[in-house]
C-alpha cells in the first residue's frame, strides 16, 4: 500500500531545510505563504489575523505531547468536522500516522540543538493513486494569539496544526477545506477504500439479523486496521444543530472503539459471558457528548466489572469521547463512511487481495469509435463509448471489490469550480473468451450497478461466479469530461485489463487466411435428461463450444444430470458456413466421458433462436439419438461492430 512519495510543487524537504539550516534562516513557503489568499477565497475569518510561529505562541513547543491521541485534537472556526474526525481515527494507528508524519522524530523539537530547527516541516498524503511529501513553513493563523484552526488540547502540542496546513496547501487555501466527507481524508491518510453505507435507507435498526451482521462486519473492519466514521443527515438550516439527546445534526464523528463489551462482574462475568456491543465515538469538537444509555455517568455502567471498565478506559468528562451501545448508533446516526485497508501484501496472517489499478479520462471525439464519455445505460445510443476494462473471475465464486475515485476537485473552490462529476460503474457478465469491446448490451447480463453519485468516489463490493466480466465507469450524463482512476480488488489474479480494440486487426495474411465476415454469439443454457455411463445417479458434466477450430469450456457442474451452465461464447467468424458444435463432458480423473453433442448449421440466420435441440450421442453409438435435451441460442450479426 505504501511507496516512496513524490515531491509536490517539486519542493523538496531535506534540500529545504538544509539550505535553511546553512543559511540561519527559517523556512517561508514560497508556495503557500502567510497571506490572506492562503486563508479564505470568500469568507474571512473574523478578528485580526496574524501569523505566527509554535515559538511565538508557546514557550516550550513540541510535535507531540505525551504522545499521540485521538483525544489531542479540537476543531477551529472553519467547517472541517470531517477532516478533525479523520486526524481522531488516524492517531489510532501508528502505522498510518507514521506514514503521514515521516520522520516524525527527527521534525520534533530538540532543546538541545536549536540550531538544526528550521521552521519547515513535511506531511504524506494519498493523492490520486500517488503518495505527495507537501512541505509547510511553521507560520500558523492566530486571533489574539490563538490558533483559529484545528489545535491540540494542550497549547504547546502542534502535530494537527501543521499537518492541517499541510492539508490546506493541497486544497488551496483554508476555506476549501469547509464541508467534505471524513472518508475522503482517511483515504488521503491511507489509500484505503472508502464505503459509504446509508443506515437510514437500510434501516438497521428495525432488524436485528441485519444489525448482527452489520456489527460483525464492522468489528471486523475495525480490528484489521480499517477507519470508520458517521454523521447524522441534516437540512441546511439544522447544521450542527445539537439534539436533545447530546448528538449534533450534520456533524462528522469518529469511531474510537468498535467492542463486545463484557457484562457482569468478576468471575461470574467469564462464566456467563454475556457481551453487549458498542461503539465509542469522538466529536471533534473537543466537548458536547452523547446523553443516553453508556454515556459517561450514565447507570448502564453499573452492569460492567470494574477490570472491563479499566480496560475500556472509561472517562467521566466532557472531552467529546463517549460510548453508545450499536443499537442506538444504528437508530440515531443516518450516514455511516467504511474505509477498509485492502491488504495486498503476500506476507500477512490476514487475508490478502490482488490489486489492479487503471487511470483514464472520459473523453469527447468526433469519431463515435473514439468518444469515451458515453453517459450511464440510460443513454442507450452513446453508453458503449464508454471505456470498457475486462476481468476474470477463476474461482467458483470469489468476493470482487471495486473503487472508483475522481480527481479531488477542492482546489478549484477559490474560483466558483470544485464540484464533483456524478458518475459510477456497471458490471457485464460476457463471453467466456471475449477480448474485444462490447458493441451491444442486449445480449449480455447486467450482475452489479453501483451507486451514481456526485462524490469523490464510489464503491462496492459483490459476490459473482466464475466468469467473464465488464466494468464500464462511466459518467451520469453524456459528454461530461473528467479524470478517473478505478481499482479492482480480487481473490485470485483476475488478468484485469483495459479493452481497446474494437474488432480483429486486418494483418497482412488476412486476404489469403479471410477476414472475419460475421460474429457469433452462442449461448448454452442447461441440459436435462442427461446420461452417464460411468455413474447412472449423476455426472460432473461441462461444456465445450467449438468453432471454425477454436473452443471455449465451461466450469464444471458437480453431481448432476440437469446442469444449468449459462455459458457463452463469441467467435469472429471466416466461414460462416461452417458448424458450431457444442458438447456434453462428464469430468473424469481417468479420462473423460462423452455425453453428447448438437452440431448447429452454420448457415443460421440472423437471430435464430433454436432453443431445446435434441442432443444426439455420438463415439460408440453414433447413430443413437439421447433423452437429454441441451438449450442453445445463436445470435448471427454481419455487422462486426453490432456486437
């Protein structure tokens, strides 16, 4: 997941603060200096603004205070909840912070040689499927000699501080950073995923069998290094509007602590082991907590062992930290963002996925063929100009994630831009031996759509059957241009790649070996009544799909004589007279047995459809026509882009 960062606006932080050092000056960014176009666009904050250095504001500064702490970190006066609960989550993991403050260390403060202190510090951000090393000077906007922005509790501590304006740098200024979405920075912290899952819609906590599921899937995520967040849905005028329950409306929190939490008290409690879920969670602003069941003083506390309590680290003040049990979190929040830390290393006791990464633009062209901004499928004459990419699935069944992110657009806020494109994706299942663009949606299957939304990214995960897939990113409307990145997380290899051509290259022996008059798509759907010699009860039957000397073979389907195979195949065909054959196997160890066969005319007409043909036997008995009945349909086209 990580790589060595590249250095953004060319700026590079050993050279900077070397030359500083030599020089006996400290660093002033060029790049995002103190002034008020680094501050606001539209809005000013209020007061005089002045900036100053850690230096000037405390006596004794540090990067950290007793170390680093979800607790240390306080929203200022812009709208940033979102990224304040992000910094929360991400002080939880060492390895993350560690990553997105580098040498932590070595920026630290050191009394004992004030003259290697240069006022430049460094930050490590995500950006776009790329890892940036931003560098910021150390001058921070003060009113009254305050901070105005995110700040630690303790006055002397500057980590958030500086790697706000780090964050800042990359958004343009300060006021880009107001309103956003707390899964955004996490993946900015982390290149995780991030999965945006509504409660609300879903309605958790109306069943309890999803609420179960949920939980796990959450203790899961959390346990492996996953960051979450949630909020509560708010209209314009209810923003950070606080409920009378303790929760504030369309305010960013950050999951602390995902927890069975044992009830009871001494051995009594291990005896019985009764576990109440729940989930602690911080506001970044610092206070105004959650009144209900487990809140701090609250008396469901009572039913918890004092050793559980000590291991939980239960606090009885108003620092914004407080736990809720997982029902009422289901009920109360409406918006909840995942983002998971997809393992691709080979050397983990955790589950490890192969990742394929893809980058590429939706783009306009006067040449249909070359137009790549196609629309959603509601736009059935220009979808298929959207850009295609082609992925196996080998296993039987296997879980495929998919993600796909548009540029961050933050920067573009100072001049009345910074919206995101609404866009998503939608997966085909093909031919099993397709590897040119598809030019018909008619003929295939539809297996997963995912949200079309105006956000940075989008996600989801699917369960499908070993196969042959599609995934089209595309945008909602036509001709909407932008930059895209898409990531596909599988199993096993999935030999991921992007589909270009749109039909067979014409090479130099074509006019003696043909061209490719016709394609033809052939579709096999079950068989029934099958036979095997080997074992009369069932068979392990499979497919082959032969033409013009090329073959496609299906998955095998155990222990049946009725098998439902759904398998297709597309050939480009030279002599269109010639037949498609399509065979019966039963998988053997020893050796395969032959169950059967149709041989289909290869003079079929445009959209023939001649389902239930009669299987005939052939080897032995060839003359001898079976019981079983094999379901085929042909779809000719001399059109070679029809399909």
């Amino acid at each position: 997941m990580f790589s060595s960062a590249a250095a953004y606006k060319n700026q590079h932080y050993a050279e900077l603060k070397s030359n500083c050092i030599r020089d006996k000056t400290l660093f002033e960014d060029p790049e995002f200096p103190a002034i008020n176009a680094s501050l606001y666009f539209r809005k000013p904050p209020s007061g005089t603004v002045q900036w100053k250095r850690p230096g000037e504001i405390s006596n004794d500064p540090h990067l950290f205070v007793e170390g680093i702490s979800s607790r240390d970190l306080n929203q200022g006066v812009v709208g940033n909840c979102w990224f304040v609960a992000a910094c929360s989550c991400l002080a939880l993991k060492p390895d993350l912070w560690k990553k997105v403050i580098p040498n932590w260390k070595e920026q630290e403060w050191d009394p004992k040689h004030p003259e290697g202190y240069a006022g430049i510090f460094h930050f490590q951000f995500w950006v776009f499927g790329e890892w940036l090393d931003v560098v910021v000077d150390d001058r921070l906007p003060t009113v009254n000699g305050e901070l105005i922005y995110c700040h630690s509790k303790d006055n002397n501590e500057f980590w958030s501080a500086l790697l706000e304006k780090a964050y800042a740098k990359l958004a343009g200024c300060y006021e880009s950073l107001e309103g956003g979405n707390t899964g955004e920075a996490v993946v900015d912290f982390s290149g995780a995923v991030a999965e945006a899952i509504s409660l609300e819609e879903e309605a958790y906590y109306k069943d309890q069998e999803k609420q179960d599921k949920l939980f796990e899937d959450l203790l899961k995520v959390y346990d492996r290094g996953g960051i979450i967040s949630c909020s509560i849905k708010a209209e314009p005028h209810e923003i950070e509007a606080k409920m009378a329950n303790g929760l504030v409306k369309g305010h960013a929190y950050a999951i602390t602590a995902v927890k069975k939490v044992r009830l009871g008290h001494g051995l009594l409690a291990y005896f019985k082991n009764e576990t109440i879920p729940l989930m602690r969670m911080r506001n970044p602003w610092g206070q105004i907590e959650w009144k209900g069941a487990w809140s701090d003083s609250s008396e469901e506390w009572s039913k918890v062992g004092d050793t559980e309590r000590g291991n939980l680290g239960i606090t009885v003040e108003d620092d914004g930290e407080f736990w809720m049990s997982f029902a009422d979190w289901c009920k109360y929040f409406t918006d909840a963002d995942i983002c998971r830390i997809i393992n691709i290393s080979m050397i983990s006791i955790h589950k490890n996925w192969n990742e394929v990464v893809h980058f590429g633009s939706w783009t306009k062209n006067a040449d249909p063929l070359l137009n790549r901004c196609g629309g959603c499928a509601n736009h059935k004459q220009t979808f298929l100009q959207n850009p295609q990419y082609l992925f196996n699935v080998t296993k039987e069944v296997d879980e495929v994630q998919i993600s796909l992110q548009q540029k961050d657009v933050k920067i573009h806020r100072r001049v009345g831009q910074g919206e995101n494109i609404t866009f998503g994706f939608i997966i085909f299942k093909v031919e099993l031996n397709r590897k040119y663009r598809m030019h018909d949606i008619l003929t295939q299957q539809v297996v997963g759509t995912s949200l079309y939304i105006n956000a940075r990214s989008v996600f989801m995960r699917c369960t499908l059957p070993q196969g042959r897939y599609i995934v089209f990113p595309t945008t909602f409307m036509p001709q909407t241009l932008g930059d895209y990145m898409i990531r596909i997380f599988t199993d096993v290899e999935a030999d991921c790649r992007e589909l270009i051509e749109d039909k067979p290259k014409v090479k130099c022996w074509s006019s003696f070996l043909g061209y490719p008059q016709v394609v033809t798509h052939v579709y096999v759907h079950g068989a029934e009544g099958l036979q095997s010699q080997d074992n009369p009860g069932g068979a392990d039957p499979y497919v082959i799909i032969s033409c013009e000397g090329r073959s496609v073979r299906s998955s095998i389907k155990k222990d049946t004589l009725k098998p439902e195979f759904e398998t297709s195949a597309i050939f480009y065909r030279k002599k269109p007279r010639k037949p498609v054959t399509v065979q019966v196997w039963n998988s053997n160890v020893v050796q395969d047995e032959f169950m059967g066969q149709v041989v289909l005319s290869g003079s079929v007409k445009d959209n023939t459809d001649p389902e239930s043909l009669q299987l005939r036997k052939r080897g032995r008995q060839m003359a001898d026509e079976m019981p079983g009945i094999i379901g085929v349909r042909i779809v000719t086209s001399t059109q070679l882009l029809a399909m």
